[in-house]
C-alpha cells in the first residue's frame, strides 16, 4: 500500500490525510512524545526511506544512510610556523649538478649565461690519502700467508716432478689453513697421481665440505673413484660437476667412460654427444665417442667421429689410427691402409698401425 506522507503549507497548517495515511501521522507522533529523536520524520518529510533504529545494519543495508545526522566536525586547527623562521628552499629534482654545502641547480644554459656568483675554492683531493683505513686492509690482504707460501712451494716441487714432496708441502699448507680449498684440491691431485687414490678422496672430500659447489673437486673426486673401480661411485659425481659447470666438457667426457665401464655404451655416446655440445673443439670427446660408435656396431659414425678429430689435429695419430679400423669394419680397406700409412707418417713406430696396415694390405690381395 502507497502511503502520502504529509505535507506543510506555506502558513505552517497540515493538509488533511486519510485512513491509514493518518494512522501513520498518529504513530509517528507518539513516538516522538516517547523520547524519539526528530530525525525520522524529517526523513519521512524528504522522501528518503526510513530504517528500523534498532536494525543493527543499518548503514550498510540503506544507500541512503541511516538518517543520523553527524554533528559537524570542527575545522582542523594548523600550527602556524615561526615567523622567524626562515623558508626552506628544496633542492630541484635530478640536478645536472650538486656542489658540497649548497642546494642543488641546474646549469644554465648556453643561451642565458650568467655570471657565476663567487665562491669559495674548492680543496684540491690531490696529495690527501682519502679512506686511509681501506689502504691499510689492502696492504694486509696483499701479504703472502704462510699458507700460501707453501701452497707456491709445492707447486714448483710439483713441476720439478717431485710428487712425494708436492704432497707433503700441501699437507703441511692444508695444516696452517684447514679452510684453503685449493690446498684440499692440490693434495686430491697429487695423492692421485701417487696412486693414492683413497687419499686423493679423502682430500677431496674435505674440500668438499668447505666449498660444496666446487665443481672441479666432484670431477677430480670423481676420476679418483673411476680409478678404484667404483664407477657407479664416480658417475654421481661426474654428473654433479657437470650439473655445475655447465660449460666445462670434462665432466660429461669422464661420465661417458663411466658408463662404458658400466656397459651402456648408448648413454655413453649421449655424454660424449653432451661434452661436443659444450665444447666443439674437444677433440678427445670425438675420439671416444667414435669408439662408442664401434662398440655398438656403427663403423660409418664412427668414421665421421675420427674425421672430425683429425680435423681439428691432423696431428694425433689415435684419429688416423681408429680411421683405419672404422674404415676395415666397413670393408674399404684401401682407404683403411691410406689412414695407417698417414699415421705411421706422423708416428713411424706406432706399433698399431704397422700390424694393421699389414692386415689391410692382405686383405686387399685376397680379393
């Protein structure tokens, strides 16, 4: 039902309502005798729809507002500054130019010169030994410690082929300074070389829990493994120095004779393939691979493996010599017995190649 809400005249008289409409007047009235604020029969006389009072989501249910009336708030009051108190002048924003003790301008340009307000010289920086305490760590860190005097020491016995004084330098340098990696790895290289290789692991292995990321150490832990014969050992670490230096093809090289130690010459040949990708030039991944190829049966790769290894050393006579082999496994011995003879060129007592040649050459007659 659609209520009228009433109406006040210009001389302050109510225009008559009927029934209900005059109900509504009634209640409201009684009500505002029974102590209830004015307000909502002022949102009845504007049209607004009324809310319950004692709806407790009032506000949120009316677009319009509950109808309270919020008492006005006063006028915030600013402090106001000193006046003796002098303006500051903010530095312009990205200046061309900022001179100590000064705010920062920018440069006038070339069209408006003006003349340069005098001021005072700046110091000159020459002569003056600025951070001096920086200099002073430098000069400290520039100082020879005594381990690396002796990690220097057995470098030098190393090249002289002293193996046996190499490592016992290195062990004195890894005593004056437990946490040198490099004297860890040093000691893992020549205890190897020594044949050692429990030794070279263990060095390593210290190595390693200094610096855990230290791909050279996996690889060389790894070869020390190889030669013990626990390749399945090595092959973990191969693949973690290779995880890390990704650049560097030894890793993937040394995982690929692991797993031909370990039968699986077609992952083998994938390492190989991996160390090539890694370094194009790494002859000696085209040597073994070229091997792997034979191994499976696949003298043809094997060839073009053995033509890119003397492509990049036409020198190396392991290339000529497996060219040779590849090439008699696929029954071209006339250009079997040209790769033995360019081998023996390089190398005339390579021992391989003469007895080859030879088997090439009677082969050639029987036909």
């Amino acid at each position: 039902m659609m209520f009228r809400s009433s109406r006040t005249t210009a001389a302050g008289n109510r225009t008559p309502l009927c029934g209900c409409a005059a109900a509504a007047i009634v209640a409201a009235a009684l009500l505002s005798t029974a102590g209830l604020p004015p307000r909502l029969a002022s949102a009845q006389d504007s049209q607004t729809p009324g809310i319950p009072e004692d709806d407790p989501f009032a506000d949120e249910l009316n677009p319009f507002g509950s109808g309270k009336a919020a008492a006005p708030a006063p006028p915030p009051v600013l402090p106001r500054p000193p006046a003796a108190e002098p303006r500051v002048q903010l530095p312009m924003p990205f200046p061309e130019r900022t001179l100590p003790g000064e705010p920062a301008e920018r440069r006038p340009s070339a069209a408006t010169p003006r003349q340069q307000s005098a001021r005072p010289a700046q110091p000159s920086i020459r002569g003056l030994t600025p951070f001096p305490e920086a200099e002073e760590e430098a000069a400290e860190e520039g100082d020879i410690s005594p381990a690396d005097k002796l990690l220097a020491e057995a470098e030098q016995l190393g090249k002289e082929g002293k193996l046996e004084a190499e490592r016992d330098t290195l062990r004195r340098a890894v005593a004056a300074d437990p946490q040198l990696v490099v004297a860890h790895l040093a000691l893992g290289v020549v205890c190897r070389r020594l044949g050692d290789f429990e030794g070279s692991v263990e060095a390593l292995s210290k190595g390693l829990a200094i610096d855990p990321e230290n791909p050279e150490l996996y690889l060389r832990r790894g070869i020390a493994w190889f030669h013990q014969g626990l390749y399945g050992v090595a092959l973990e670490d191969f693949e973690d120095a290779a995880g890390i230096a990704y650049d560097d093809p030894r890793p993937e090289l040394w995982r690929g004779l692991t797993l031909i130690e370990l039968r699986r010459p077609l992952e083998a040949i994938n390492a190989y393939a991996s160390a090539i990708r890694r370094d194009r030039s790494f002859m000696i991944a085209y040597l073994n691979r070229g091997l792997a190829y034979l191994s499976t049966d696949e003298p043809r790769k094997a060839e073009f493996d053995f033509d890119l290894a003397i492509r990049h050393d036409p020198r190396d006579v392991r290339a000529w010599f497996n060219r040779g082999v590849a090439q008699s496994r696929q029954g071209k011995h006339a250009e079997a017995v040209e790769s033995y003879t360019a081998a023996l060129r390089i190398k005339p007592d390579h021992a391989p190649s003469l007895q080859n040649r030879a088997a090439a050459e009677r082969m050639l007659r029987v036909r």
